[in-house]
C-alpha cells in the first residue's frame, strides 16, 4: 500500500499511529515517512494479529489512526477494531486488501494446514481449522524454548533434513534499532522468538507433509528429552 493510503487518511506530521510491532516494519517505516510517529501495539497470541485491547490501551490525544496487518493469511480482526475506532474517534486503515480464503489455492492450503496440525507434534500448530478466513499464506508455528531459545537450533535440524523452513520475523519492530522503545510487547516478542514457518504451498503433496510431520515430530521429542 505504501504511503498513499495513510495519505489520503489523512495522516501527517504530528500524529501517532497505532501499528503491530510484530511484522509491522513496513508500516512503520511508511507511517515515519509522512513524519508521524508509530507507536507499537502487542498482537493476539493465537492470530499474531494486532489486539484491539492493545490498540486501546495505546491511543492518546495525538493518535490519528491504526494500520492493521492481516499477517501469515490471517485477518485482523477488523470488526472489533473498528468499534474501538467508533468510540475513539481514530481511523482504521488497512494496510493490504483481505486475501480470499475461499480460492482455490488457499482452500487447497487450508487442507494442507488441517492434516498438518491434526499430526504435527513436535511444535504447537495454528488452530487453521477454527479459523474460518485463514488464508494460510504461511504455515507458522511454534518452538516452544524449554526455557532457553531452541527455535533456532530446531530449524538449523529441519533444514538439515530437507525442510525449508525459516523465522518469519526476526525481531517486533521496538527492538529493531530504528524504532527501539523501552515498552514492553510480551506477545510480539514471544512470538518473534518462537515462531517458525513451515513449507506450505498448494502443490504440496501427501509424502511432503507426511516429511515435514515425522522431521518435525522427531525433533520435538529430543527437545522435550533434553529439557528434562
């Protein structure tokens, strides 16, 4: 979307937008450009989606609008976000179109996601089936760190094995140098630590699933042996 959006919003210098720290860096950056400032909000741990409770609790006297990201093919919840929008008075701006859960490629994804998790063991899944408008753009998961940060060293194990597979944020945007604040985020940066995108495509096939199952089982099973 870029700027042009946040502009026609009427977004500007002197006000603070309300944005994800969790794979919200982009519009970060869009938001600084039009010499506003981000302010960074906490996600939803099952949707890793913005909080509307966040939101909230974020908004002050100079708060213009929020910018939501519908991250991984999960929506934000857009409904509640708009009833805070109500009662505040603020703006919501979406930062991308909705992607349609009901093509075909993203049905096909959804399918995938559901044998996945139906199986997968060694890492907590997302509970895709739930989610009714889950795109599932990306498979992302969690590496739970038996008290230390073992994500890393679990997909060093799954790329050893074959499986691409990679961190799908790096860092909430209020650590990143750039716009490093001192709030604290629990859910952005938990998840940011835990987090791990699994392949899912919609060509996948029933012997490629069934790898990234037993890879991803087997190494949960070392983990859970090591941290006790």
């Amino acid at each position: 979307m870029g700027t042009t959006q946040l502009t026609a919003a009427g977004i500007g210098a002197g006000n603070d937008v309300v944005v994800p720290s969790f794979g919200g860096a982009e519009v970060a950056q869009a938001v600084r450009q039009l010499g506003a400032r981000p302010v960074f909000a906490d996600i939803d741990a099952v949707t890793f989606c913005i909080d509307p409770d966040a939101v909230e609790a974020a908004i002050t006297p100079d708060t213009a609008a929020v910018v939501p990201v519908h991250l991984f093919g999960h929506p934000a919840d857009m409904a509640m976000l708009e009833e805070v929008g109500a009662r505040t008075g603020i703006r919501v701006v979406a930062w991308e179109p909705l992607l349609r859960a009901d093509a075909v490629d993203a049905v096909r994804r959804r399918q995938h996601a559901a044998y996945l998790g139906r199986r997968l063991s060694g890492v907590v899944a997302p509970d895709v089936e739930r989610e009714a408008e889950h795109a599932v753009t990306r498979y992302v998961v969690r590496v739970p760190g038996n008290g230390r940060p073992d994500r890393d060293a679990f997909r060093r194990a799954l790329r050893m094995r074959g499986i691409e597979c990679e961190v799908p944020v790096r860092a909430p945007v209020h650590w990143t140098p750039e716009f490093r604040t001192a709030v604290r985020l629990p859910e952005a940066e938990r998840a940011a630590d835990e987090c791990l995108a699994l392949p899912m495509a919609a060509s996948m096939t029933k012997k490629e699933l069934q790898h990234v199952i037993s890879a991803c089982n087997g190494l949960g099973g070392l983990l859970r042996e090591r941290a006790s």
